[in-house]
C-alpha cells in the first residue's frame, strides 16, 4: 500500500467502474497519434481509478502500468481488465508519492497520463520525478474534466449540490479530509517544469443520464462517497431522488462539460 494511504475514494470504487464517465475515442486516437504509440511501448496511468484510461489504452501499446493508492481501485480494475481482456494491465497499489523509491521497479516509459488525478498530487514534485522515467522521445498527458461542484449549469446539477451540502457540509468534502482549492492551474507547473513542448486538447461533450445514473456518478466521486455517508446513505439517497424527480418528473437529466488535456514532451 502507498506510504501516504488517504481514504479519499475509499467506497467508490464499484461505482467508479460503472458509472463515471469514460473518455471518447477521439482523445485515445489523438494521443496515440501525438506520441506515435506503438506495440513496443509502454505507458504508466498514474491515479488509474478503475482503469478508465489504462484498458483502452492497452490495445494500442505492449504494457500499461496501472497505479493507483486506493486498494478498491486497484482490485475493481483488476475485475474490469479481466472483463475487457486487456492481459497486458499491470496493476500496482502505490501512489505519486512513492514514485522516488520505485524507479528502478518501474522502469521507463514512452507516456505517463494522469486522468484527472494530477490535482491530487504534489503537482511539481510529481513532475519532476516523472521526468526521470520517460523515453527522451516521450511525455505527460494531463486530463481534467468539468466538476459539477465548480461549474453546474443546469438547474439539476445545482440541486445536487445543494443535496449534497445539506448532508456533507458547505465545503466540499474528499473522503474524511476537505479538498483544497488549487490556487494555480496545471499548465503553470507544466510550463516551470523540464518538459519542453507543451499543447492543449479539448472536447465538449453532452450526455443524458438517468436518475440511477447520476446517483451512482456522484457515489463514484470523494465529495458524496458511500463510506463518508456511512449509515446516512439511504436516508441521503432518498432526499436526493426526490429532489430531481421533483425537479423533473422524467427521470432524464441532460449535462455538458468540457474534457481538456495538456500534453508535453521531453
């Protein structure tokens, strides 16, 4: 287990494999295409989750390293890998902060990418150690998505924020800690970091989703997890569901966002 273990996501993980969103085709078929991945090489998923970016990614290349503190991540990837076939996912129970003592364990790597999970590193330390285990031919990938806790649009999003803020508190929880706002954006660290070239992808994105299926995202997340909830859970589900279904008796709720990356090279 990772020197550092937070419960973070602790409870998720189920519902993290089932209904957090994937990543479109158009994103793996660019960055395959940007960093010319191949069958010899190999790529390192730093905070896998439960595989998001790790299973589809393996078709394309000869190793993924898979990596992530949460021990339920690590065994539902495991799962979803099996599901998916994907022989060639190593998993591995560790987190950024134990990359200075695995180097030699890892080896070296043509891309590492961190799906939505660099914010909850030591931005600039990660950086630099990453640094030291990719090809002079290789680089990072970067990938944020919009949170409905900074941005909800639509009058179904903010209703579960409100939910959520009723149960959880007025500041935004990440498992039995707070997360903490980050002052700077990531290009900065990139961009003070060793890493050369720098480039920005992105994609908007809708998506219509049902009323199990906004329930499980959020239950997929650090700010509503169902070990945070504890005993709460049912009663907090109930007051949720009535919320939306109040708001809007079909049961189907529309959602955007936006899907960005920072890709940088050696």
């Amino acid at each position: 287990m990772t020197s550092e273990y937070k419960d973070t996501f602790r409870g998720t993980a189920w519902y993290y494999a089932r209904y957090r969103e994937g990543y479109q085709d158009e994103f793996f078929d660019y960055i395959r295409d940007r960093f010319n991945l191949s069958k010899d090489d190999r790529v390192l998923d730093l905070g896998c989750g439960t595989g998001q970016i790790a299973i589809p990614i393996s078709k394309f290349v000869y190793e993924v390293v898979a990596m992530d503190p949460e021990p339920e991540m690590i065994k539902e990837g495991k799962e979803q890998a099996k599901q998916a076939d994907a022989r060639n996912v190593v998993w591995i129970e560790y987190g950024s902060e134990d990359l200075p003592g695995m180097k030699q364990e890892l080896g070296t790597f043509k891309m590492v990418v961190m799906g939505t999970s660099f914010h909850w590193m030591d931005r600039e330390k990660t950086l630099d150690e990453l640094y030291g285990i990719i090809t002079d031919d290789g680089g990072i990938v970067i990938v944020s998505n919009t949170s409905i806790w900074v941005e909800a649009p639509s009058d179904w999003q903010l209703t579960v924020r409100e939910v959520v803020k009723k149960w959880l508190g007025e500041k935004r929880r990440a498992g039995s800690g707070y997360f903490q706002v980050l002052p700077r954006r990531h290009e900065e660290f990139v961009r003070e970091s060793e890493f050369k070239r720098m480039e920005m992808w992105s994609n908007h994105w809708t998506l219509s989703s049902s009323l199990d299926e906004v329930i499980g995202n959020l239950y997929s997340t650090s700010m509503a997890n169902p070990y945070i909830l504890g005993d709460r859970k049912e009663d907090f589900e109930k007051d949720l569901r009535e919320a939306l279904m109040k708001l809007d008796p079909s049961g189907i709720f529309l959602s955007e966002g936006d899907s960005e990356a920072i890709l940088a090279w050696k």
